[in-house]
C-alpha cells in the first residue's frame, strides 16, 4: 500500500513538474538577464551582468544614458544613489563624479563595492560571454549619439547581436536609417492595436507579459519577426511564459 501511495506521488509529480517545464515547443525561448542578474546583484553593474551569463542568461538587457560630459553609461534612473551619500543626476554630472564613490548598495544584493558601468564595458562581456545585447536608449539622445552608440556596439560586440529597445517608434526609426543593420525592437506595454504599425514597419516587439497573445504571436511570426516579453519573475509566469512560442524571455530571476 506504502509503495502503491509512494508510486502514485512520483508520478504525480511527474505530471505536474511536465505541465509547467516541458514546453510543447521545439524551439529553445532565449532568456534575457534583465539588468543583468538584478534580484542577486546591483542592477545595470558589471557584477549583475557578467553573474547573468555564468548564471545560464543567453542575453542582458540594460539602460544607456549620457553624462554631463557626453559619456555612455548604464542607468534605469535618471539619478544614481552613491554610497557616500549623496544623489547625482547624470545628465547634471561627469563620469569622474558619478564614479568617484560605489554605488548605494541595496539590502541583500551579492558581490563587493559596485560601480557605474558604462556602456563601452558592458559591450565587452557581451563580447566575451558571446550574449545578446539588448539596448534601451534612456532620455534625450541627439542624433550624433545614437551615432556613437551603436558605432561602438559594431566595434566591441556585434551589430547582429544587438537589439535596440525603444517605446517610441520615431526613435527607433531613427536608428535603423543610420544602421540598417541593427535589429530594431518596440517596447510595449499597451493592450491595444498599435503593434500592427510595428509589424509594418518590419520591427521586432518586446511586450509587458501581461499583454502578450497567441494573435499577437502569429501575426509577428508569420513576417518573420521575434517577439520577447518583460518581466517575468514568479515562478507560476515563467512557467507559464514556456507555453508561449516566444522568442525571448526577459527576466530579473533566471
């Protein structure tokens, strides 16, 4: 009776560890570190982007803004918080001020002192880890950056490897007359239609999880185009995400 209750619980088990792992899709979702490995480290640092590839990420994800001085660095805010205290914003700062102390480091974050990264190293381990370089452009960038921007990215990286993320079609419009190239992809949160201009226009999408559709998949797959969803982090999510014949997944856990 034992061995009859022991057996009917591992195959139980079976079944319902099937149900959320085994996707009915061939086709291996690449996962995304959001910010790098951000539950475990320091958001948009080196420490949170080269622990997202040892971890098992194929891509990151990451924010660029532009000093005071005209630097490329990574940052979702507008303003970084220093450990010694102060505040700075970074359009308002040079890349000497805004590096001259670590980072605030946040309560149960991994690894040592983590400073402002910039975009020119976190193109290196995407280099070196051979990763997908996800780029979102963060406040006002001026032609001649964007310019500059994926001018390096060809230079220490690979155009091919990269996609540029934006909310806004007219920026990403932009961006692929200066670089043909470059894989182009909307940032999308809205339940509505206007994913079908991003269609037109032969753009990639990544969507807020909670908006993604079969429809929406079939329409963008049936033009060859990959569609991604951001961010997943529960485990009933991304469980439920491998259902879906995404393309990628972006997430803060994996």
């Amino acid at each position: 009776m034992k061995n009859g209750i022991l057996f009917g619980g591992v195959a139980l088990a079976t079944i319902i560890s099937g149900f959320f792992f085994c996707s009915p899709y061939k086709k291996k979702i690449v996962m995304i570190g959001h910010r790098g490995y951000s539950s475990k480290y320091m958001e948009n640092t080196e420490q949170a982007f080269i622990a997202a590839a040892k971890h098992g990420s194929r891509g990151i994800e990451t924010d660029v803004r532009i000093t005071k001085d005209g630097k490329l660095v990574l940052s979702h805010n507008a303003s970084v918080k220093l450990a010694d205290g102060r505040t700075m914003k970074v359009e308002d700062c040079s890349l000497e001020e805004l590096t001259s102390s670590p980072l605030k480091k946040k309560a149960g974050k991994r690894g040592g002192d983590a400073f402002l990264c910039t975009f020119e190293r976190y193109l290196e381990i995407c280099r070196e880890y051979d990763l997908i370089a996800f780029i979102e452009l963060k406040g006002e960038f001026p032609d001649e950056k964007i310019k500059e921007a994926f001018a390096l990215a060809e230079e220490k990286h690979d155009l091919s490897k990269c996609s540029l993320q934006s909310f806004e079609l007219r920026n990403l419009d932009k961006a692929h007359a200066m670089f043909p190239g470059l894989n182009i992809m909307l940032t999308y949160e809205e339940n509505d239609d206007g994913w079908r201009e991003c269609i037109e226009k032969g753009y990639d999408i990544d969507i807020d999880y909670r908006f993604i559709s079969r429809k929406i998949l079939r329409a963008f797959h049936e033009r060859g185009l990959k569609v991604g969803v951001w961010t997943a982090n529960d485990f009933f999510t991304l469980s439920r995400l491998r259902w879906y014949d995404l393309d990628y997944i972006e997430s803060d856990v994996f």
